[in-house]
C-alpha cells in the first residue's frame, strides 16, 4: 500500500500507532511570538499541533532567518528528536498562539525500540516529514537567494 502524499499524523500513522502515541503526549500552549526550540538546541521534545501556526526558520549567514515552512493543525513540530545526535536543525516559532501535544522524546523513542512495528510507523512518518522539509527548504532558499529562483521547482 502506498503511503498517503501527506506528513500530517493522521493521515499516515494506523490508527493504533496514532492513539498510542497520543496516549503518551500532554496538552502545552505557546503564545504568539514564542520561541519553541532554536537551530542547534537539544532536540528533546517534540509537537503536534492542534491550533495556530508554527513558523520553521533557518539560519542563513548575514541574513535574518529564513522561514522554510508554517505548520498547523496535525503536523509535526520537531523532527530531530528522532536521529542522533538529537539537535534541532531549524528554529521554531509560534506565529499564532498555538495548542499542540508534546511528547518527552527519550520516552517514545523508547516505545519504539520496544515495539518495532510502532517504531517502524514513527520512523517512516518522521522520516517522510524529514523528506518534505528538505525539499520545502531547497525549494524556499532558491527562492530567497537564487538568480532565478526555484525555478517553479515543487
């Protein structure tokens, strides 16, 4: 079966895998304007948000930082918890207030050593987040920096 063209959790988890991890998530809030996690920090924790919109940022030398992607209900904030050396990549940003679920990362990345085809859902969710990321943010930078563009590259 091929996986949904999506990245937001409900789509691409089984149903199972999905309450189980809600299961071990708490209820935050961030007001507008809070910084979730800063480029380079321990990527320890990690959101799926309900309400608002989350701004992904990247550092660019001598520039202000770059927005690569806004996130909002069901998608993922947070995708280095997952792969050592566990530090954010990007920077995140409440650009509304924002309701999400956080998950302590040690903890689920404990459930899914112990349960391996949780781990297996989680990493090919997490990893298909990676994947669309990577691309948001060549295409995003191209736009800002290139000569040309992206090119209409999507």
């Amino acid at each position: 079966m091929n996986a949904p063209l999506t990245t937001s959790m409900p789509r691409v988890l089984p149903a199972e895998h999905r309450q189980r991890l809600l299961d071990n998530g708490r209820e935050v809030a961030f007001t507008m304007g809070a910084r979730i996690f800063d480029e380079g920090g321990r990527a320890d924790r990690f959101w799926i948000v309900r309400t608002g919109t989350v701004e992904l940022h990247m550092r660019v030398p001598g520039r202000r930082p770059a927005v690569i992607e806004s996130l909002g209900h069901d998608e993922l904030v947070g995708c280095s918890w997952l792969f050592a050396p566990h530090m954010w990549q990007l920077g995140a940003r409440a650009s509304t207030p924002v309701r999400a679920y956080e998950f302590d990362a040690v903890f689920v990345r404990a459930l899914c050593d112990a349960d391996p085809e949780f781990g297996r859902s989680i990493s090919q969710w997490v990893g298909g987040v990676v994947a669309h990321r990577l691309h948001a943010a060549r295409t995003r930078l191209l736009d800002l920096y290139g000569p040309y563009g992206s090119g209409g590259l999507r």
